[in-house]
C-alpha cells in the first residue's frame, strides 16, 4: 500500500519522468532502425555478365572515345587507356553503351552505362534510383552537371549527368558507373 501513496503524493515528479522516458526509449528504437541509412545492401553487380573482378580479353571490346571519354575521366581519375565499351540494350535506351574500366591484366575494375541525349538520361537516371534508391543518395547539383553518389561497403555508384557545347550545342551526356571502393 506504500507504493500507491508514494505514487499519489509524487506524481507531478513520475509523469514528466515517464513522458521523457517514453520519448528516449522511442528515439533510441528510430535510431537503432536507420543507423546504417547511408550504405545500400552489398549484392553481386555485372553488367552484361561482366562483373568487377573479373577477367576479360580486351580484345573483346571497343576503345572509348569522344564525349564519353571526356565524361567518364570527369568520374574517374583513370588513364586514357583503361576504358572500354560495347553496345548494349537496357531499359528502351537508343544510345546507350556498357562501359568497364579494365586494368592492363584485364581484371575488371569498373562497370557501367553511359547514354547520351536528355530523354537517354532521364531514363539512366531513373534506373539507377531504382536500382539503389533515393534516400541513400548524396546529391551534387552544378548548374552544368549533376552527380549522384551512392556507396556500399564494397562498392560506389555514381551516375553523372553533364552538358558538353559543341560550338553552339549543347550535348547531354550521362553515366552510371559502379567501381571498387
């Protein structure tokens, strides 16, 4: 009977306690849950059966050059001589290419898209979110590009839109890369 009067007698004390309590306990619970809300699951990444890691004859592939050249080493600090293509088809794209940054031994380092166009790159753009998702993204917006950067613990995902001028033309120019942390 102690502890019903000790309740009584203190409640203006107990119930601002308890109310806190309930509101730590419940923030501690919405932390726990999305503590790792910066990472994407790990998953195995190939593109056109190439994955990073493997082994490829180069021979196989054709030497990037052009716009595409000039975008990726915007994403990548690789030499010249490293990036490769060949035509592919994903998502409805017209011009789309599948591009793999392969080291002198012909191990796979990265692995990709690059389209070209503005309707080609909203569509890019749309399959990278919804192959990694939008609220783990970090976005950089230029008035001229824009880079959207995704990362898992093995992995970073990049996609990156640019606008080139050829005299007075503008070029849209798009990638979705995938390289080794």
């Amino acid at each position: 009977m102690r502890i019903k009067y000790l309740i009584r007698d203190n409640k203006w004390i107990i119930t601002p306690a308890l109310y806190i309590l309930l509101l730590l306990s419940a923030s501690l619970i919405y932390l726990n849950k999305n503590s790792n809300n910066e990472l994407i699951e790990n998953r195995d990444i190939s593109v056109d059966s190439i994955s990073i890691g493997d082994k490829v004859e180069i021979s196989e592939f054709e030497t990037l050059q052009g716009l595409d050249l000039k975008l990726l080493n915007e994403i990548t600090a690789s030499d010249l001589n490293n990036l490769f293509y060949k035509d592919t088809f994903l998502q409805n794209l017209s011009a789309v290419k599948s591009v793999y940054i392969v080291g002198p031994e012909g191990d796979v380092s990265g692995v990709g898209y690059v389209a070209e166009g503005a309707e080609n790159c909203k569509k890019l753009k749309y399959f990278s979110y919804s192959e990694n998702g939008k609220h783990y993204m970090v976005e950089e917006d230029r008035s001229i590009s824009k880079k959207l950067e995704w990362n898992s613990e093995k992995n970073r995902f990049v996609f990156y839109d640019r606008y080139f001028s050829t005299g007075t033309d503008l070029k849209n120019n798009c990638a979705y890369l995938i390289t080794s942390r």
